[in-house]
C-alpha cells in the first residue's frame, strides 16, 4: 500500500474496521470497494493540486468520527419530511428514493465519509409541495455528515446550510420533473479542515440554484457535481468568497449537461488577502446530444496583497454542435482609480477599500444574510 | 494674498519625471469663480489633479495653500474634508457599489469630521433625491452602480450632484462642460450658478469659452506649458473663443 503515513494508516482503519452502527441499513460495500480498489485520492493527482489532501487525511485520524457536543439542529417546515438516518423511516425513503447520485470512484472521500458515517438525515419535498419556509440546517451531530433531499415532481425547497463544523459533509440531491431546489450555503471561518461534496441530479425541466458564501478555512474544499440528466433542466451557481490569514478555499465545480436544451449560469467571485490562497476549477460538460444547451462560467478574483494566490480555471468540454457555451476569468487587484475617486469625496482609504469590495463582491452574492457572513453587512 | 481660499504660488509638478507644471500661480478668494483655459495637454488636469492629491504628481517646488492649510502633506481624503472638491474630467465607475452607499459613505466622512452625527437614512435619501432632480437625474440613477454604465452627460452630472451635496468651500470642474449637449450644458451651468455663494469659490477649467456663457466668471486664466500666460476678465474668454490660443504663444 503505497501513500503517506496518514494515508496508509487511514486507509488500513477503513479496510478494518466495521461501521458504527450507525444507520445499518446504508450499503457500505460499494464504499469499501472503492476505497480497496482504488484508495485515497493520490497527493499529486490534478483534482487535488492545489490542496494537500494528506492534511485532511491527518484530521480524520485526529478528529474520529464524532464531534461531542453538538445537538443535531435541523428546522424545517411541516409540509417537508425531515427524518435522522438513524430512524427506519429513513431506510424505507433510501430505498424508495432514486438511486445514489454519487460517483464514488470519482469522489474517493465520499467513501470515507460513508465508512465513517455519524451524522445524517432524509430532506423529502413531497410531490407538488412548494415550500417557501427553509429547511434550516445548524450543526450536525458527528464529523462525517450526510444529507439526501429528495425534491419530487413538482415540489420546491430551499435549503439553508449554516456555519456549522464537519470535517467532511455530503449534501446529495435529486430534483424529480419540474422540482425547485434552492440551497444556500454559509460557510464561516474556520480553524479546521473541511471538505465536502454537493452532488445533484436534476430530471426534466428541474431547477437547481446554489449560492454558497465562504470565508476561508485552514484546509477547505467544495466538490460541487451538478448534472442536468433531463432535457430543459437548469442550473444556477453563485460563490462569493472572502479569505484572510493563510485560509485555504478549493471549489472544485462541475456542472454536466447530459440532455438537450439546458441552461447552466456559474458567477463566481472572490478576494485574497495575506496570503490566503483561492482555488476555482469550474467545468462545463456538453454531452453528445445535449443540443441548445445554454451555458456559462465568469468568474473575478481580487488579489489584495502580493501574497495571496488565486488558480482560477474554467475548463470546457463540449460534444455537441449546436450549443452556446461562454466563459470567462480574470484576476486584478484593487482598481487605483476608484480607490482615489473615493478618497476625493473624503471617504478615508480603509473604509474606501471595504466599500470598493463589498461592491465587488455583491455583483454575485445580493442576498443580505450571505453579504454578512462574508463580511459585508451594509 | 493671505486671505485666499486658495493661492498656488510657483507650483512645478512632475508626472514620471516628466516637467508638467513650470510655475503656476493663481489666487482665488472667497465667492469668486475663475476659469483656467488653455490648450489640449496645457497642463489644466495637472493642476486639478495635483490640488485633489491624486498619486503620480510629484511637486516638486512652489506651494498650494488652501484656506491656510499647505495641501502638499496631506491626503486625498483630508483635502476633501477642508472643503475641497474635484469634478473629475473621466469620473471613475464603480460596479457593484451603489451610487447611493457612495454618497452616503462621503456625507458620513464629512459629517463625522464635523463631529455631527451621521444623517438619518430618511434625511439623506431625502437630500440626495434632491440633488439627483436638480441635476436632471432620476432617483434611479441613485440605485446605479457609482457611474456604471452612464452616458458621458449622465457622468458629468453626477460629478455636479456630488458638488451639490457635499457643499465644498472650492470647487475645482475639470472639463465639465466638454462632451454635454446644450441641455445639458445648462443644467450643470445652472447647478453652479446655484451652488456659487459668497463663502465659497469656483475654478472651472475649460478648452471652451461656451460654459462661460452661462457661468459668467470674475477672472480668466490662460494656461500654456504649464504656467498661467495671461489673466483678465471675463472679455478674455471672448478673445480666446474668436482667436485661439496661437496669438499667446511665445
Ligand atoms: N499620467 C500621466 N503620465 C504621463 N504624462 C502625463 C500624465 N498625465 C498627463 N500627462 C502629460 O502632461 C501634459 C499635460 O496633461 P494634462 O494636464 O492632462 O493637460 P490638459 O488637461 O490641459 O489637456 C500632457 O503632455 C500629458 O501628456
Ligand atoms: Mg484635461
């Protein structure tokens, strides 16, 4: 068995070891193959340069797999089901659901997030149910997280994740025919080190709308998979992110039109101060036969002191003919000009700097709570 | 002249090294409007700039003395708080930042230097609608990112509500006029006509005597090669207008 210490000694514990007990009924042996067959996401592979996937491996070993303390905190509406993996009604909902959207074999630390499993719950939007009221996610009782919604035909959710600590969390989502899934994420500062994976498959004609706001993390990474499996789906992604210090942020975004006539949007914008360090990947798949399919990347970065990194990478791979597909990327620093503008006016240059970057920001992230956490509540 | 609002005497500046200004002087006192006129590349957004503080223009001699303050150590920030004011020839847009939190942001500063308090939102938002109508600009353009995607009038006119609303002790219009339709053109004419009082001053730098049509000043500059070559009255603007600026050559 080849790896780092950590590696091989993480490796070894989920090869060995028998699950919790937690949620007996979840099938972990597709799991466990994955994780014998092809391991842990190798240090030097291309989706994980930019983040040292070996410090993660030493916080699971550190953390275990429970986090004390931390009173489970779902809130949601009565028209939506909400039930603890470790109920039977859970099992009965798995077992009716679609079938997992997750690639393990691409998503390695899915796998051990599913070996090491403490924490987890079934969101159900009933058919035709459209919830206005948010389920609301706060902290989760355990380190490894994992939570399914299920958005039926026709039904609307929204779900807000809040700040709340995991060290690894699964957020996997179905959207029936016509559904509406609305999520916000809000990731706060973190001393920790944080990875997690959005997977979402949306049927015909279903609307998926992700804005997630970050600050920054000791090591934090966002796997985000969105595929349009049904003609006329779409898909909307916005992240706003504001990291200080040495935080670490990896988004890692990919959205997969598989049917004809999609529409994907992905706006991204984000500033490094210090010498923090910001990772965008963001792919657009165009499958064979996804003719009108309607896509688009931007994202904008703020370099705010020599220091801080950005990678910022758009990646297209387009197999049909008849699609429109548009990216663009650009990395500056604080526009001088505007800078002085504002200092005209009388406005002095730490509070000048805070307006010229809360408006950059706002151009992707409107909502008022999300501003907040990034640090710019008006 | 010690009682000036503003007196630049022997002023030399530098951009990259390069000799701009060669020892302008210029005396504006309390409730007059001058005008600087002078060729393109004369140096008239040389000496805007270098009064407002911009970065990039090195003085290197001469002095500019502001309501008894030497401007050359201070800010650009602490210009504007002793009451002086640029209308920028190419105003600078912000997207994202909203041209109402901008305005805002600069009432506070002036306000909290005052030592009073912040104005209410109401009152404020009151205000600036105002200033927004006297300068012909819908209270949507408020809402706009700070001159994001305006016309060049739409620009012009938002440097002129700023004016309005920030009340300054000099005001320094760099190019206003240039680029405005007649409608325009009256509109920010009216907009200084009406900010223009005993206690404050006007320098209006031009190419063009049409501006000063409807802005009669007290006195008229000429600025050529960085030094003021001639000054007179309001007639002198006339002459220019019909002659040019070769016959002050040399
Ligand atoms: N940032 C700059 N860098 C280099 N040269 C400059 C810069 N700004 C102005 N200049 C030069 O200084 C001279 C005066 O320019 P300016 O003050 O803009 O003239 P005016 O406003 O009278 O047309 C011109 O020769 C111009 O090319
Ligand atoms: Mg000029």
């Amino acid at each position: 068995m080849a790896g780092s210490p950590a590696e091989v000694t993480l490796t070894q514990r989920l090869l060995k070891g028998g699950h919790s007990g937690y949620a007996p009924w979840l099938d972990r042996r597709p799991s466990r193959d994955v994780i014998e067959r092809i391991g842990l996401p190798a240090l030097r592979s291309e989706e994980w340069r930019h983040t040292n996937v070996r410090r993660w491996y030493e916080a699971v070993l550190a953390n275990g797999s429970s986090r004390a303390e931390e009173a489970a905190a779902i809130a949601a509406p009565a028209a939506i089901e909400v039930v603890d993996f470790a109920s039977p009604r859970a099992a009965e909902l798995a077992a009716a659901g679609p079938a997992s959207v997750i690639d393990l074999a691409s998503q390695p630390l899915a796998a051990v997030n599913a070996l090491l499993l403490r924490a987890g719950a079934v969101v159900r939007a009933p058919s035709g149910i459209r919830s206005t009221e948010p389920v609301r996610i706060g902290a989760l009782n355990g380190a490894f997280q994992h939570v399914l919604v299920h958005v039926e035909a026709g039904a609307s959710l929204t779900l807000i994740e809040e700040p709340s600590a995991f060290t690894h969390r699964v957020i996997e989502a179905t959207v029936a025919e016509a559904g509406h899934f609305c999520h916000w994420r809000r990731q706060a500062r973190s001393a920790e080190r944080e990875c997690s994976l959005v997977a979402v498959r949306l049927q015909a004609g279903a609307n998926y709308a992700l804005a997630q706001t970050s600050r920054g993390a000791d090591l934090r990474r966002n796997d985000i998979r969105i595929t349009l499996a049904g003609s006329g789906a779409e898909a909307t992604v916005v992240g706003a992110w504001r990291l200080h210090g040495h935080d670490h942020l990896d988004n890692q975004v990919a959205i997969s039109h598989a049917e004809a006539g999609g529409f994907s949007r992905q706006t991204y914008r984000g500033i490094a101060a210090d010498s923090a360090r910001a990772v965008l990947y963001g792919r657009i798949h165009i499958a064979a036969g996804a003719n009108q399919t309607d896509a688009a990347l931007s994202t904008k970065n703020l370099l705010a002191s020599d220091a801080a990194q950005v990678f910022a990478k758009p990646e297209l791979e387009i197999h049909a003919s008849d699609v429109q597909c548009r990216h663009g990327a650009t990395v500056g620093t604080l526009d001088d000009a505007a800078m002085h503008y504002m200092r005209s006016r009388g406005i002095g240059e730490e509070a000048a700097r805070e307006l010229l970057l809360a408006g950059f920001l706002r151009e992707a992230i409107a909502d008022a709570e999300g501003a907040e956490l990034v640090g710019l509540g008006a | 002249m010690s009682n000036a609002l503003l007196e630049v005497d022997s002023l030399h500046v530098e951009v990259d090294d390069k000799p701009i200004l060669k020892g302008l002087g210029i005396a504006v006192q309390a409730g007059e409007v001058h005008a600087v006129m002078g060729p393109n590349g004369a140096g008239k957004s040389t000496l805007a700039n270098v009064l407002a503080g911009r970065p990039g223009y090195a003085v290197t001699s001469g002095a500019m003395i502001f309501d008894g303050v030497d401007l050359a150590d201070r800010l650009p920030e602490e210009r504007a708080l002793l009451g002086l004011f640029l209308a920028f020839q190419y105003p600078v847009e912000i997207p994202g930042l909203s041209n109402m939190e901008f305005l805002k942001a600069a009432i506070d500063a002036r306000a909290k230097h005052a030592g009073l308090d912040e104005p209410s939102a109401a009152d404020f938002i009151k205000r600036a609608r105002e200033a927004a109508g006297r300068v012909g600009l819908s209270a949507d353009f408020l809402r706009r990112g700070v001159n994001e995607g305006f016309s060049g009038g739409e620009k012009k006119r938002n440097e002129i509500l700023q004016m309005l609303l920030l009340q300054p002790r000099l005001a320094v219009l760099d190019e206003t006029d240039s680029g405005l339709d007649i409608d325009a053109l009256q509109v920010v004419a009216a907009g200084i006509n009406a900010f223009r009082s005993a206690n404050n001053a006007v320098l209006l730098v031009t190419h063009y005597q049409r501006l000063l049509n409807y802005v009669v000043p007290d006195r008229v500059h000429v600025l050529a090669d960085g030094r003021i070559v001639r000054s007179g009255d309001h007639t002198l603007a006339e002459q220019l207008e019909q002659k040019g600026y070769g016959w002050l050559a040399s």
